[in-house]
C-alpha cells in the first residue's frame, strides 16, 4: 500500500511517476503555455461540481442512473455549433428514454468541453519505414501520419483551454435557455432517424410524454414556466490525462477551502494510469470534484479497494464512480468479485458500464471497429454481474455522436465491415452514431428494467 503524505498540494503529483505525458520539445515553452491557463477564469464552478455530486449520490443509493457520453476525442477541426448541437440531442434523446421508460431520474454527463487528450498503448506508430511519436489528441499534436505533425505543440494545450470554453458555452445557452425543454421533445430527433424503427418508437414515447404535459396543464399545472421541465444540466467531464493542464485550472473554492479541478465538473483516470502510485491517482485524491476510474479486466480485488481508500477515504457517496471496461466475454466473471468487494468494504461507489473499449478490434480494412452486439452484449453482462451480486447497475459510458457516421458495426442499420469507409470521421475510437446510440437506450432502459422486476 502506498505511504503517501497525508498533505496535499495541486503540485504534489509532480512527486510521482506519471505515465503517458507527451515528449513536450521545449519545457520553457511548456511552462508559458501552462501560467497562460492559470491565469484563466475556470470553466465550471465548484458548486456546480458539488451539484453534480450529489446526484450521483443518488445513483450510487440506486435512485438515479448515469449516462455519461460524447467523443472518444474532440477534435480541433470538427468544431461547430451543429456538431455539438448534434451530440446534445442525441444525449437528451436518450435521457428521455431511460427517463422514462426506468422512472428514475438519468444524471447526464458528457465526454465533451475539454475531451482531448488521449492515452497510447504505443508512444510510437511505424509508418512506411520510420518510427513516429503517436497521435496523442488534438490538445497535444495533429493526427497526420508525419512525423513534424506529431511534434507536441504546448499551443494546443491553449486551444483546447479556448475550445471547451465555448463548447461549454453553447451547452449552456442550449440547455437552460429553451433547446431542452420538454415539450421540444419531438423537435430532437434529426432526420436520418426518424424513418428508422427506433426513431418511430421514440416518436411515440414522445408523443406520450405530450399528452402527459398537456394532461398535467389541463389539471392546471404551469408547465410552462416550471424549470423542472424547462432546463436541464447536462455536466461535462472527461480523462484529467495531462497534469499540468489539469494543476493550471485547479482553484481553491472561496466558500469551502477545498481545491476543484475547474476544468470539468467531473475527471476520470483511465486504465493506464490508475496505478495506485502513479501521478494520476495522486492529482486526483487531492481535488474534490465527483472522479471516475476506468477498471478493466486486469483489476483485482486489492487494486480496487486500494483505489477507494485512497480516491475517497470519506467514503462520500458520489465521489467515486467506477467504470468497468471489460469486455463482453469477461464482464460477468471479472466484475462480480469487485462488485462483492466493493460492497463487503462498505464503499458507496457509483457503478458505470463502459461497454465500448474492452471490445474494439481492427476490420480487415484495418479499421478500428465495435460490434453492437458486443457493446449490448457487455451491458447485458453488467446488469447480470448486479442483479447476482444485489447491486445497482447505475449507469453507462459511451463514446458517440449525434452524426450518421458508421464506425461501429451492427445496430439496425446492421452497419458492415463494407460500409466502415463510408463515413469514418472519428480522431480516435469508433463511435455509435445518432440511431444506435438511442437504440442502446431503449436496450438499456429494458434491461435494467428487468433487473429491478427480477
Ligand atoms: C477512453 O475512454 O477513451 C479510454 C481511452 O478508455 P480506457 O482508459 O478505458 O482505455
Ligand atoms: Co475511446
């Protein structure tokens, strides 16, 4: 077990070894670029971290249910307002769905305002005959097979600070200002979904909400003006991969004391760089927003419970939310003894299925690909890990885009290896488009359902 100094300081992880940071070519020009972001206003506000807390607090009690979603990786260049409004609709899209078809509130995070940079399993890619460092995200380098383009540049790191700004923004004015108000709830599906089944089934789940709020008006409710039904908070998160970035924006709250990473509501550590004394876990343990930690089929029960006792020793529920990554064929069997541990420790954590980076794997075109029915088939796994172990399966994490793209295969499209090329437009891992993401809502939403019936 780590001795670690019960002190802490936004710098302390400096002591620590920390994986995956990139070959940055001049430090000096690495440290202007990070006093620049210090010297920013923060991006979120440690009450709406707090806010976000205690919701999840709610789904680790079983009341409530996460989906978290967006990007594998933002991009620099597919930067707009359709874009995001995209991603947004289809994120709401499902909410509805799981809203409504499981009678809990759904906790709606995205992957998204500040999702860039990007753990490697190589630091080099082989490319003709030459060794080049490895495509790192847009905050670190451009994704061009040449070696100049895969030089680190630290401007990026202060145009990524620029980028989640406004995409935050434009998330903002979206969600609380009349884009997410439920009686919108037909105007959120796009075209290239509505003539599918699952678009025709959400029409009608849509439908029926209407005539509940037009039920609710008649008995003289304002359904116009009630909040509830007007905004909605739509918090953004994503992998705190590069520490300095992440130190430049952590702040000390005036009205608690306490130190927020301010550079999302919620940070996850990825799974490699969870290692219990490595760098990441040292940043992470010292700030006091809600975290995530991604377990995959590795984990033991040792790493898992030492990650708890060291992420939340309060034993604050909503702080910690694992998110299992295992694969659809180890789900079941890698998952239950965490689950037991877990609970026997009596650690409040939120449980979150991420079904989509222990099944990706390269077509014969060399695409890197997943196959719906492994992304069903793991969430499948996860609901019957909880329903054998009496816990609570309390969200999903999954990487996506409101886009029609066609990354991943199956859905009811029934997406081939053929169609792969037809619209690959991702930076990093493939993702659902719009019509699969809400299939795997209403899939989802049936599963957990049978799981509360059960
Ligand atoms: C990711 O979430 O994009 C990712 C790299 O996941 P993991 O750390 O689980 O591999
Ligand atoms: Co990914």
């Amino acid at each position: 077990m780590t001795t670690r100094p019960a002190a802490w300081e936004p710098t302390s992880w400096r002591g620590f070894p920390a994986l995956q940071q990139p070959d940055w070519p001049d430090e000096a020009d690495l440290d202007r670029a990070i006093k620049q972001i210090a010297g920013y206003p923060p991006l979120v506000f440690a009450g709406e971290a707090r806010s976000l807390q205690a919701s999840l607090a709610q789904v680790s009690a079983g009341n409530a249910f996460l989906l978290q979603a967006g990007d594998c990786a933002e991009s620099f260049e597919d930067f707009s307002a359709d874009s995001i409004r995209e991603k947004l609709r289809v994120i709401l899209q499902m909410a509805v769905v799981l809203t409504y078809s499981m009678g809990v509130p759904v906790v709606k995070v995205g992957r998204m305002a500040g999702q860039f940079a990007k753990p490697r399993s190589n630091p080099t890619e082989r490319i003709g005959d030459a060794d080049i460092p490895s495509f790192r995200g847009h905050i670190v380098n451009d994704a061009a097979p040449t070696a100049a383009a895969r030089v680190a540049s630290p401007d990026r790191l202060v145009q990524a600070y620029h980028q989640s700004a406004s995409t935050l923004n434009l998330l903002r004015a979206f969600t609380k200002g009349g884009f997410a108000a439920l009686d919108r709830v037909h105007a959120w599906t796009q075209e290239f979904v509505s003539s599918s089944p699952e678009g025709r089934r959400y029409e009608q789940l849509a439908t029926d909400i209407e005539r509940a709020l037009a039920f609710m008006r008649a008995c003289g409710m304002d359904t116009e003006s009630n909040p509830n039904l007007r905004e909605v908070d739509v918090f953004t998160s994503h992998e705190a991969l590069l520490l300095g970035y992440e130190e430049a924006l952590t702040r000390r709250d005036s009205l608690t004391g306490a130190w927020y990473d301010c550079s999302a509501h919620m940070l996850w550590i990825g799974e490699r760089t969870r290692d219990l004394e490595g760098a990441h876990v040292e940043f992470l343990r010292g700030v006091a927003n809600p975290i995530g930690c991604k377990v995959g089929p590795s984990t033991t029960v040792d790493e898992v419970l030492g990650l708890c006792e060291v992420l939340n020793p309060a034993r604050i529920p909503g702080r910690l939310t694992l998110i299992s990554r295992m694969g659809v064929d180890r789900v079941e069997s890698g998952l239950r003894p965490l689950l037991r541990a877990v609970t026997d420790a009596g650690h409040p954590v939120v449980w979150a299925c991420d079904p989509m980076h222990g099944n990706t794997y390269s077509a014969p075109n060399g695409r890197k690909t997943r196959h719906f029915d492994a992304i069903m088939g793991e969430i499948q796994g996860f609901v019957l890990a909880h329903r054998a172990e009496g816990t609570w399966p309390g969200g999903i994490h999954v990487e996506l885009t409101g886009e029609n793209v066609t990354e991943c295969l199956g859905g009811a499209d029934a997406l081939s290896d053929d169609d792969l090329d037809h619209r690959y437009e991702t930076v990093c891992d493939p993702r659902l488009n719009g019509r699969q993401g809400l299939e795997l809502a209403f899939r989802t939403a049936e599963l957990v359902e049978t799981h509360r019936m059960g």
